[in-house]
C-alpha cells in the first residue's frame, strides 16, 4: 500500500500525513519568504528541513472555492462550489475516501466552510464532512476570542463516539490555540488507542483548519489570559514595513499599517502552534514518520494595489506558502526549494502520492510526491509527454463577480507559468500581463506593450487551453499580434 519508515524503536510503520491550513495567510508574510514584520523560527526551520513550493497558487482565491477544490481535487466549476458560502455535494468524494480505502484514520479539526453558510452556528450533519471518519468544527467564523465547535466520530458504532459532542461547546481561548490543543490531544487519544503490541498505530491522515490570519485582524491577548505563547503583538503599526506596492496614499498605508500590525501577531501565534503539533509528534513517538503539510486558502492584498482580503489575481492574493516535511527528516526526502506550479486540485494527490497511494481516477489534479521524496516518478506520470506531464503552468479563476468593497468585481480567469509570468482576462478583455520573475510586485503590467505581444499570443493560448481542458465557460477577448 505504502512505504514503511522505521520509527526509532527499529519497528516499521507506514506514513502520516498532516495537514496544517491557514486562512488568508500569503507566502509573502512568513519570515522564510523575507518579511521583516514577522518572527516565524517554526516554519522557517521546518521550510528548511522540507521541501518549499515557492511557486504555489490558489487557483481560487476563496475561501470555500479553495477549500472544495482542495477536498475533491476537482476546478470550482467542476464541483459546484464556485463562491463564498457555497455548499460542497456530499455525493462527491472527497481525500477522506482514498486515505480510508489504504486503512487510515482520517480526521478533520477547525473551519470547514463547504457546508453553504457563513454562519459559525450553522450545524453540518455527518453525512455533510467529507466522508472523514472523526469531525470536530465548525462551518465559518469570524471571531477568534468566541469559536465554538461540534461533532466527533461520525459513525454512531464507533466505539468512541459520544452523542455529546455534537452539542456546541465554545473554545477556551484563542482559537488557534484551542484548536491545536483539541488535534493534538486527539491524535494522542488516535495513537494511544490503536497501537498494537508491536508498537505500531494505525495510520492517520489529519487536518488542522484555523481560522486566522483572516481577519478581522486581531492576535491573542494575554492581558485577558487568552493564550500561552510568546508577547504579542511583537511589532506596532508604526514600525510595520508596508510592501513597495502599497499606493503611497496616507489613508491607505495608515489602514494597511494597523491591520499588519494584528495579522502579523496572528501569523506569529500559527507559528507558535505549529511548534505545539511538531512537540505532540515527538511525544507520541510518529515524528519520523509524519509528514507535515503546511499551506494556507489564499493569501491577503492587506492594501498592495489599494486592495484588501482575497479574490484578486495579484500576488498577495494568489500566492500560498506550501511546505512538505518529514518532521523529523529522511534521508530520501528532498530538500530546497521547487519550481513547480503547485494548485489546490494538486494537494491531494500529491499527500496520498507521500504515501504511495495512487490518486483517485475522478481527480483533476497532479501527484508531485516524487519531487518530495526521491523514488521513480509515478508509472502513469511519465517525465514528459502523455496525458499527466507536470504541469508548467497553473488555472486562475475568479467565477463570479465579487461586490465585496476593496476587491475586483468582476469575474476573471488567469494563468501562472512556471517561467514566471501572468496573464489574467475579464470577460471579452485583456486586463493584465506581469513577469512576476522580474517584477515580483507587479507594477508594470505589459499587457499593452507592443514589445511583449508575442508572449501574451503564447499566454492567451495557454489560458484559452486551461479553459477548453477543464471545460470552464468564459469569453476570451480575440487578439492578434500587432506590430
């Protein structure tokens, strides 16, 4: 089914993987990328000790696009889920089905946001959780000092499923915090109740699901005793560096200097937590063979381009931190960083591929576990050619129009080239065309200019493939080359 990895004692056991999901959190924003706002010693080591896909998108920069894209490896036009709230089709399979055909535990802790609501109270019945054996969340949230969360083990013969947990109980604390205390104790209660005798437990596949650094931005108190971790906030408004693309327009950098201020802290008390994960690992004794993926929905313009939160096709929005890591290393497992234009329909596979096992045939998205470990690529993934090649660009799509204030709204596709470049349309228009290789802060967009036209044909025809290939509807602009 899988590789065996030895555990410290010399007994073999099969791979964990773990999700670990930010919400609203950019690649740009984490100390590993350069951001001098903020201290993330965490997940800078563990990008160190694992494999960085610095070129990972969100092909749907929203919240519940993203996340049903992420559950079914399929496009946001494909699955139905194509805004913000939007329910997910509970006949659709999600990873929980493959993990627990390969006889993993699968488990689900903190914000779901594929049930239709963006309500925290709205209860999601157990046929509604993705088919994941153990379910304990909540639908959305926007308050972090008052989460609740609900349900447990979903079937009702399971011998620790208690009727009790689907009553709402509020969160003690931050909900970070909380909900990293609830994870780890249960992978400790998982571990602890399914090792055999030869010291072997079941393996797992779980996620952790916080809500911040979304906003409203707003990092743990400890003068209302709301978490255990370092001081915060670290940094005041007047001491944040703001990103060269944020317009030099007071109001605007005033704002974007007040809400960094508070997603800094947030972004900070994640690294803190994910230091928590990495200690439970350890105590439990399935370091060595857990695989830590780390990752977020979508990024935040927090004021670059005059723009704030998700749904736009600049970089603060798309870009996503991805990091793959054996937490307590491997001599197989690769190491540095990737150029591969990771997207959220490519996850999936590519965590069930860090366990050898295959991607499921209704998934839409690629396996690149070969770049994580060093084995043979994939029979039905060859080096080049045939019908699963890797990919050398990745699918942008904004599905409907968003009127939310200080966001594009219009509806847009786009594609990301592993070479660098970006070429975004609204319906019948060319809108924009960076080199972000060059230009990482996008301020020159070259969709007009006459000396790059050839490129933007080859770009057009990239994206106008993307669509005709996952069978999206849009109206591309007609161009031609102008001299």
């Amino acid at each position: 089914m899988s590789e065996s990895i030895p555990n410290r004692h010399g007994r073999d056991r099969e791979p964990n993987v773990i999700w670990i999901i930010a919400d609203q959190l950019r690649a740009q924003s984490l100390g590993y990328r350069g951001d001098p706002n903020v201290r993330t010693p965490v997940i800078d080591n563990l990008a160190r000790r694992g494999l960085r896909f610095d070129c990972a998108v969100a092909g749907a920069p929203w919240c519940s696009p993203f996340r049903a894209a992420l559950l079914t490896s399929t496009y946001p036009h494909q699955n139905g889920v194509t805004r913000t709230p939007s329910p997910l089709d509970p006949s659709l399979p999600t990873i929980a089905k493959p993990f627990r055909d390969a006889g993993y535990h699968t488990a689900w802790i903190g914000k779901w946001h594929v049930d239709g609501s963006n309500s925290g109270d709205h209860r999601i019945p157990p046929e509604r959780r993705g088919g994941f054996e153990y379910w304990r969340g909540y639908e959305n949230n926007n308050a972090q000092e008052e989460g609740y969360v609900f349900g447990g083990y979903t079937d009702t013969a399971h011998p620790r499923h208690d009727p009790n947990d689907e009553i709402p109980a509020r969160l003690g604390g931050y909900e970070t915090d909380a909900l990293t205390e609830l994870f780890c104790d249960h992978l400790r209660t998982h571990v602890t109740a399914t090792r055999e005798g030869d010291g072997r437990p079941q393996p797992f596949f779980a996620t952790l699901s916080v809500q911040p650094p979304h906003s409203p931005y707003l990092g743990p108190s400890h003068a209302q005793g709301n978490s255990r971790g370092p001081s915060w906030p670290s940094i005041t408004p007047s001491e944040v560096t703001l990103r060269p693309n944020v317009p030099h327009v007071e109001e605007i950098r005033e704002t974007a200097r007040l809400d960094y201020a508070g997603y800094s802290a947030m972004v900070e008390n994640i690294d803190w937590n994910v230091g928590r994960v990495l200690t439970t690992l350890r105590d439990i004794d399935v370091d060595r063979e857990t695989w830590i993926v780390f990752f977020s929905d979508h990024g935040d313009m927090l004021g670059s381009h005059g723009q704030w939160e998700k749904s736009s096709p600049w970089e603060e929005s798309i870009r996503i931190p991805l990091i793959v890591a054996r937490v307590a290393g491997h001599q197989a497992m690769q190491t540095g960083r990737s150029d591969a234009v990771v997207n959220h329909v490519d996850i999936g596979p590519t965590s069930l591929g860090l366990c050898g096992i295959s991607s499921p045939e209704w998934s839409a998205g690629y396996d690149y576990s070969h770049r994580c470990v060093a084995r043979p690529r994939p029979a039905n993934q060859p080096e080049a050619g045939g019908a699963r090649a890797e990919p050398d660009s990745a699918y942008l799509q904004q599905i409907p129009r968003k009127y939310h204030r200080h966001s594009v709204n219009r509806a847009w596709r786009g594609v990301v080239t592993r070479d660098g470049w970006k070429y975004v349309c609204t319906p019948d228009n060319d809108w924009l065309m960076h080199n972000v290789r060059d230009d990482p802060y996008e301020q020159a967009n070259l969709c007009y200019d006459t000396v790059y036209q050839e490129k933007k044909l080859e770009l057009h025809a990239e994206l106008d493939r993307w669509i005709r290939e996952t069978e999206d509807e849009f109206s591309l602009p007609e161009i031609a080359l102008e001299r």
